[in-house]
C-alpha cells in the first residue's frame, strides 16, 4: 500500500469515527456549547451572525458575566486571600475572566468579517477607509443604506476624525455599491449590536480583572498591568505555581505555535509570550523589545514569589522592581557619549643637540666659500666683458672685473 492510499484510509476511519461520535450526540447526549436561549432560524437569502457566532448565546459566557457582576459589587477582604491564593473563591472566576477575553477577541474577529463581506454589497471602498475593526462596525451600524449621514452626522464624527469623515463622504458620492434589502439591512444591524456588546462585555471584564489583581497579586500588576498579570497566571495554572518557574520559563508563557503551510513564517515572532506583548515592553523601539522582555520576566518572578508569600501588600517592592526596570531601559536609550577632539601629544625626545667644536669651525673654513669666491662668481646682465671673444677661452672673474697684469705674479 502506498502512502497516498494509507492516508485516505486514515481520513475515512476518521469520518466515520465522527459520524458515530454525532449520532450518538443525538441520541441524548449533551454537545461542547449549552445554549441559554434558542437562536431564531436565518433568514431566507442568506445566513445569520448567529449561526457563525455562538459565544453571546453560550450558557459559560451567561454565567461567567452573572458570577462577575456578584463579585464587582463586593469589596474584596483581606481574609480571604491570607491562605493559598488558588483557595480563593474569587479566584476561579477571575481566570475564567481573564480566558473569556481571549474569546471575545476570537469572535470580534468572526463577527467583523461577516459584516464586511455582507456591507462591501452597499460600500465597498468602507473597509481600506476605516481599518479598525471596532469603529468600522460603528460607523456601519451608522450609516446603514444612507451613506449621506456620514456628513453631519455627530455620532459619526464621535467615531472617525474629520479627515477620515471628509475621504468617507467623498468615496460614498462615487461608489459603485448597490442598496441593501430590510432583510440585508437587518442582518447587519443584528451582527453590529452583537460586535458592540460584546466589547462592552470585554471592557466590562476587563474593570473587574483589574480592580481584582491588586489584592491578588498587587506587585506583579504593578510590573505588568493588571490584565498581563492575570493572562500569565492563568497559563501558569496559578499564583503559587507560576512563582516556582524560572524566568526563562515565564518568558514563553502564552507563546504561539503556529505552522503556516504555505505562507510565510517571517510575520510569526518566535519565543515571544505575554510578557513580550505588554505595554511595558511594547513602549521600547523593536530592536530592545527581546533584552527587555528578559529582564521584565526576571523581576516577575521576583515579583511572583513576593505576592505568594502575601508580603509587601501594599506593592513597595513591585514598585522598586518596576523603577528599576525603568532606570535600566533609559540607561539603554542613552545616545553614546560625544567623542572630543584631543590634540596630539607633545614628543618624547626632546631637540638633538647641534655639532659643533674646533674640529667643525676649521671644516668651515676651509670648505666654506670666500668673499672673493663669491664676487667672482656673480655676473652682471647687459653688460659686455672683455673675454666676450674667448680670448681668455670663457673664463670670467664677475664683479672683480678683468685681471690685472700688474697683480698677476709671474
């Protein structure tokens, strides 16, 4: 048997293995996501947000919320976090909380393709005009079939800038979209007021995840934020755990493993978790972020162990921890000291002494040239001397004039 064959026949025992697995579903057995309440039937001539986006009608999502709104109007107490800080009866929802968000982000995603795809019939060009995913559901559920009231309209100009509503509102007077049905119209509006209360829900969640970390672990939320701290506390599987890793460890909490067959790798950041994600780390230029999400991770542990202990509760060590963090990524981004100029030094072997003595003076003498020599050997231009002929075959006295035969000893 080849390899081609053995694989097809994995794939159809795995079919069937499905098949038998729904069946028995069916038959009386409960599925993954429990329903709170029944989803209408979609529509006829297209499908509905909510048989893609199952989340707001999940009964864990109902539940989590309802345990959350208990907890946000209690004020927590310090007895209940003197033991263990898993043995919290807070502390289960807060990771729960803290997971959920995750999820919401997942099914943000999921409910802001289906809007665009089902809006780009009306006004395509909308999606390159606003990128963001949360102001283009606002400003769809907005403008609806009527692209005109994206001029004075205020709710709109509470979503997108002046400029951003200036390109929108002239795109819209030349886009080749066509109108949407009540039914079209309908379906994304329903999916628009789903997006928007979802992330009411996350902000929501996100409120209570931070008021609850400060009694939890108050000096790792002071290092991380409140919203990292508990994300690597969930993935750690808690408090006490996660104070027994080692840094390195605790660097690769929340690292995402991703196989793109197919596509390009160089987008996926490898060895990088939450901590390389937090605003602590994310405010410093890319080529810092890896030295800085080590040293971060370092001072979390520190952190990590100080809050298991319930020590220092009002987060004087966090405090130092995160001041030194800071001191440290400035000390990085210091610009390098200015080189200055510096003249050449002075020479080592000082000025040779000149020769000199009796032996030079006599050297002088007898070498060097008379006042006669030098008379002689100076000539006068223009003027006509008397061995201009050759008579004394070129020989020339200069400025001492023509020899004279009363001098000249015979």
């Amino acid at each position: 048997m080849s390899l081609a064959d053995e694989l097809l026949a994995d794939l159809e025992e795995a079919a069937g293995e499905e098949e038998e697995e729904e069946a028995e579903g069916s038959e009386g057995g409960e599925g993954p996501i429990e329903e709170v309440r029944e989803e209408p039937e979609a529509p006829e001539g297209g499908e509905s947000v909510r048989s893609i986006a199952k989340l707001w009608g999940s009964r864990g999502f109902a539940e989590i919320m309802q345990k959350i709104e208990e907890y946000i109007g209690k004020q927590p107490r310090a007895a209940e976090v003197l033991g263990p800080v898993e043995a919290a009866p807070e502390y289960r929802v807060i990771v729960d909380a803290n997971n959920l968000t995750v999820e919401i982000e997942n099914e943000l995603n999921i409910i802001h393709k289906f809007i665009r795809d089902k809006y780009s019939k009306r006004f395509p060009e909308l999606e390159s005009l606003v990128p963001n995913a949360l102001d283009y559901i606002r400003t769809v559920k907005e403008l609806g079939n009527s692209l005109d009231k994206c001029k004075n309209n205020e709710n709109v100009q509470q979503i997108l800038t002046n400029a951003t509503i200036m390109v929108v509102s002239v795109t819209a007077s030349t886009t080749q979209g066509q109108q949407l049905s009540e039914e079209e119209l309908g379906r994304i509006e329903d999916a628009c007021d789903m997006a928007l209360a979802l992330s009411g829900a996350k902000l929501r969640i996100y409120e209570y995840v931070e008021s609850r970390m400060s009694f939890i672990a108050p000096n790792l939320s002071l290092i991380l934020g409140a919203s990292t701290a508990a994300k690597i506390m969930g993935v750690a599987g808690g408090l006490t755990p996660l104070s027994k890793l080692p840094a390195c460890n605790i660097l690769l909490l929340g690292a995402q493993r991703r196989t793109l067959s197919g596509f390009s790798s160089t987008s996926v950041l490898p060895h990088t978790g939450f901590i390389y994600h937090s605003d602590i780390v994310q405010s410093l230029p890319p080529d810092l972020r890896r030295k800085a999400a080590r040293l971060v991770a370092a001072k979390c542990t520190l952190a990590a162990r100080v809050d298991s202990f319930h020590e220092s509760q009002d987060g004087k060590v966090g405090y130092e921890l995160k001041e030194e963090i800071e001191r440290k990524f400035d000390k990085w981004q210091e610009p390098p000291p200015v080189k200055q100029v510096k003249p050449l030094p002075a020479p080592l072997d000082g000025q040779r002494k000149k020769r000199g003595g009796r032996r030079y003076r006599k050297m002088k003498e007898r070498l060097g040239l008379t006042e006669i020599r030098k008379q002689a050997n100076r000539m006068s231009f223009g003027e006509i001397e008397e061995d201009a002929y050759q008579e004394d075959l070129g020989f020339s006295l200069g400025h001492l004039g023509p020899p004279n035969p009363i001098l000249i000893p015979f």
